[in-house]
C-alpha cells in the first residue's frame, strides 16, 4: 500500500533512509553510497520540516505494517522534484521501487505538473541506467555536490549531480 507519510512516520523513515543509502546495512542492496560518503543521508529533523512543508509529500509504501518504501515529492513551479527515492536493502530489485516511481507520475498528474526531475550523484552508473530504464532522460545539466556536515565524501572521484528528467501526461 502507498500513501502519505505523517510526522508519526518520520523515525521509521529516518530508518530506512539511512539503511538504504548509508552503512554496513545499505551493502545488501545495490543502492548503497556506502562507498562514496559516511555520515548519515537524512535526520528526523530534516524528515519532520520537510513533512511540514506543504509542497513536500513523502509517499511510503507499507508492508505488514512496515515501511519498506518511500520517495519524496516536491511541487516546484511547473515540475515536481523527486528525491530520496529508498527501498529496503533486503528488499531491492522486487518491484517497490518501480512502484513508488509509478505512484510519484500519478502524484505529478494529479498536481498537473508536466515533468518530474531528480538529480542523482554522476558515479552511480547503475542507478542512472536503471532511471533511464524507467524512462528518465539525461537533460545534460550538472549541479555540484554539497560537502556537509551529513554527506562526508569518501571517494577521491569528483562528486557531481546529474540531472534527470521524465515527461509526463
């Protein structure tokens, strides 16, 4: 099931956020940036703003009552932003994902918003090809990489942010 996540979803987000992105535990699936930062992907804090934004939706998708899913959506001008896009490790490559990305084309319909655009870090080749297998194209912008207190790079590869884009509607 997928719907809108609440404040009382943001420790359980927070959660598999990090276990997504972040850590020993992200290495059992194929999203992992384990190898290119440290330091944790979101906080409660910044999970519990953005709920409270209302151009912000986080969609989760439940499992027996867990969150196994999410995806963040935000209303932009005449586009809708998607980011943190996680799935559980254990649960990578089962269809959630794909899902979720179906879920966030009605959520931009529904907004009657024309496109949805992310930006993913340049060396994560498998996972811009598996976007650009759900149909997002390479637009060719680049946006640098924020070096912060929460994304520690740990790669001597430059970091940077490709920018994807998929018509809709």
């Amino acid at each position: 099931m997928i719907i809108k996540a609440t404040i009382a979803d943001v420790s359980a987000l927070s959660r598999l956020i990090n276990s997504a992105y972040r850590g020993e535990s992200s290495k059992k699936g194929w999203t992992t940036e384990a190898n290119l930062l440290e330091g944790l992907r979101t906080t409660e804090q910044e999970l519990t703003e953005t709920i409270q934004d209302p151009k912000n939706t986080i969609l989760k998708f439940t499992e027996n009552n867990q969150i196994i899913g999410c995806v963040l959506l935000i209303e932009k001008e005449h586009q809708m932003y998607l980011g943190m896009l996680s799935v559980s490790p254990e649960l990578q490559n089962s269809g959630v994902g794909k899902k979720l990305l179906q879920q966030a084309e009605i959520h931009a319909l529904e907004l009657s918003l024309p496109k949805i655009v992310m930006t993913v870090i340049s060396v994560r080749e498998e996972l811009i090809a598996w976007y650009k297998r759900n149909g997002y194209t390479d637009t060719g912008a680049r946006e640098p990489f924020p070096a912060s207190d929460v994304h520690i790079p740990i790669t001597e590869q430059p970091l940077e942010f490709i920018v994807l884009e998929k018509r809709i509607g």
